[in-house]
C-alpha cells in the first residue's frame, strides 16, 4: 500500500462516508419522486461508500455494527475537543 495510504484516519472516513451515503437518500427519493436522474445522489452514495470501505481495509480487524456508534461518539468528542 501506499504511504497516504497507511495514514487513512479510518474512524474519520467511516464517519463521514455514512453520513454522505445517508444524506444522499433524501435526494435520491426526491430525484425519482419529479422523475429525474439521481446524479447527485448517485455521487455522493458512490463517494461515501468509497470512504467506508477505505476505512474498513485500513482499520486492523474492520468494524462491527456493534463500534459503529462508539465511532461516532469518539470522533464528535475529538472534533469538539
């Protein structure tokens, strides 16, 4: 793997890929509800699923469902820090 690679904050990354694919499911229904193309959202589910399996490959051992909230405390303590 590359070096940048190695450095992934992969708790980071799952969080913000799960809150891009969940936003995106709004769109997705509002883009299919006026019959439109879901672009957008197409793009964001792509780019959040992106980021979760980024994160999953670069942490040792991956995650469970069960750490996915504790995740999400720890990375909105450390931001808020």
């Amino acid at each position: 793997m590359t070096d940048w690679f190695a450095q992934i904050d992969s708790d980071l990354f799952l969080v913000i890929g799960l809150i891009l694919a969940a936003v995106a499911i709004p769109s997705i229904i509002s883009a299919f509800s006026d019959s439109r193309a879901p672009r957008a959202a197409a793009v964001s589910v792509v780019l959040g699923g992106v980021m979760v399996l980024a994160a999953i490959v670069t942490k040792p051992g991956g995650y469970s469902a069960s750490q996915i909230p504790n995740v999400f405390a720890q990375v909105f303590a450390r931001v808020l820090n």
